[in-house]
C-alpha cells in the first residue's frame, strides 16, 4: 500500500516531514507500533511526549499534527481540525484513568494531578464537583500513587502506572470512565488527532492513519505480548487492556461522546465558548 506518492508530495513540499505528536503509553501502542513502521515511506517524523506536553507543542507550532487531549481540542474552539482517522477511548472501566483518596471525597482537602493529564482533570471536575469541598487544594505531582497519597488527602493518576495498580487498605478509587458511562451512557473521548495549523493534503493523512489504526488493531496480541514482556509484566492483563478496554476508531459512539463532553465542560465553564464540532 505504501508509499502514498500524493501523500508525500503535499508533505514534503511544505518541509521534511511532517512532524506527528502521539504519547507512548501502552494505550497508543497499537497506533504507534505502525505508525513508526510507515513513518519514512508516508512522509512523517514521529515525535512522543506526555499527552499534555503534546498539546502545548501543537499549540506554539512544534508539531504539524498530534493526538492530544480532547479537552485540548475543545479548549481551542476550533481553531484546530480534527483528523477522525484514530482516538483513545473507552465505555465504560478502563483500568488508567483512577482518582482515589484516604477519606471520603466530602472531606478531601488537597488532590495531587498526574502533571501528564488534561483530559482527566477536566473529567473529575464535571463528576466530583458536587462532593468536593469548593476550596479543595489542587497539585500537579508526578505519577506516583504512594507520594500522591503521602502529600495529599487523594490523587488522580492515568496511563501505565495505573493498570493493575493495588491500592493501600482502605483507599476508595473511582474509574473515571466508568463513572462517566454510569452518569451519561456515552463513550468517553480521552484523546483525538489534530492539526495545528492548515495542513495541505488532509485526504492523505488520515487515510495514512486509516491505514495504521487497521493494522494496529491485527496485531494486537502480538503488541501486547511485546509490551508485557518489555515492562515484565502479565500478558493477559495488557491483551485484555488494550483489545477490550481501550477504543482507537472514531466512530458515531465516539462523535457523540465528545459532543456530551463538550456541552458539560461549557455548562462547568470548562472551555471558553461552545463551537460546532465537524468530523
């Protein structure tokens, strides 16, 4: 299938390669692992970073294109074109996406953020806003649940360190995605594809991640295997994250999910102002 001949012309005409931002959690594995594989033949240079780090170099014009939190992309109003060629989602508990607390959430105090989220800190204020104190003390902290618990009344952790994760006697944990499909019955939208600035040749791209996301998606048991072996970890806990508990096509679920999600972050004042959404 590759290369795309019309594909490279519109991007190499503009520089090298057109430079794609995507994160390297297990989550995007899937996406990444073909992704690199193409990366030369379709014109890309693949560059990985936190999701929030990924949102500020789309932002100043770093990257062309990244996969970004989609709170991000809402925040923007619309100055961005989303690609609905590839997302992270779930529907219902995903296992990565964990707020959790010494003591019930009415008498939390402080809260220590994973600094790699967005997304999620947007998505525990539309949920827990009505059981937390309105001066509750916010922290970004590193992705350590045992410092977070040790500084802090509760923690909101996502990605790797979450999966799997045995939380201390006596410690309440709340699955965010599950919570959210128990309130809205909607898919949550936690990341989606999008372009900074006008990028020419759209077409070509998101067949290109068309293209990846397929692929990714045959190969899962043997990216989960891959990974499992690299963190040590078990198998069967990665194949059953990544095949049944995580989503990566933008389909009609997921259209409507990121429109709920959009109406409750303008309703929680979350994002400056309400624009329509065009996939």
């Amino acid at each position: 299938m590759f290369p795309h001949p019309f594909f490279i012309f519109h991007f190499r005409r503009r520089k090298d390669a057109v430079r794609f931002g995507i994160h390297d959690f297990l989550n995007a594995q899937p996406l990444l692992v073909p992704l690199k594989r193409r990366a030369a033949d379709a014109g890309l240079e693949i560059v990985t970073d936190v999701p929030s780090a990924l949102a500020d170099r789309l932002k100043s014009g770093e990257l062309d294109v990244a996969l970004i939190p989609s709170v991000e992309y809402l925040r923007a109003g619309g100055q961005y074109d989303l690609i609905p060629a590839m997302c992270i989602a779930s529907r219902g508990p995903v296992g990565t996406v964990l707020l959790f607390s010494r003591v019930p959430l009415e008498q939390v105090r402080s809260i220590a953020l994973d600094r790699r989220s967005r997304t999620s800190v947007a998505l525990m204020h539309l949920l827990f806003a009505g059981h937390l104190k309105p001066g509750v003390s916010l922290h970004t902290a590193s992705p350590d649940p045992q410092a977070m618990l040790r500084d802090h009344d509760a923690g909101l952790l996502i990605g790797d360190p979450a999966l799997g994760w045995s939380p201390p006697e006596g410690v309440r944990v709340h699955d965010l995605s599950e919570e959210w499909f128990r309130l809205t019955r909607c898919t949550f939208v936690h990341a989606v594809v999008c372009a900074g600035t006008k990028v020419p040749g759209d077409a070509p791209i998101r067949q290109v991640l068309d293209e990846a996301r397929e692929e990714g998606l045959k190969q899962i048991d043997g990216i989960a295997a891959d990974c499992a072996r690299r963190d040590g970890r078990e198998p069967g806990l990665y194949l059953d994250y990544l095949k049944h508990r995580i989503r990566y096509r933008f389909g009609a679920e997921e259209r409507e999910g990121l429109i709920r999600f959009r109406d409750l972050c303008l309703h929680h004042r979350l994002i400056p102002n309400a624009f329509d959404l065009e996939f």
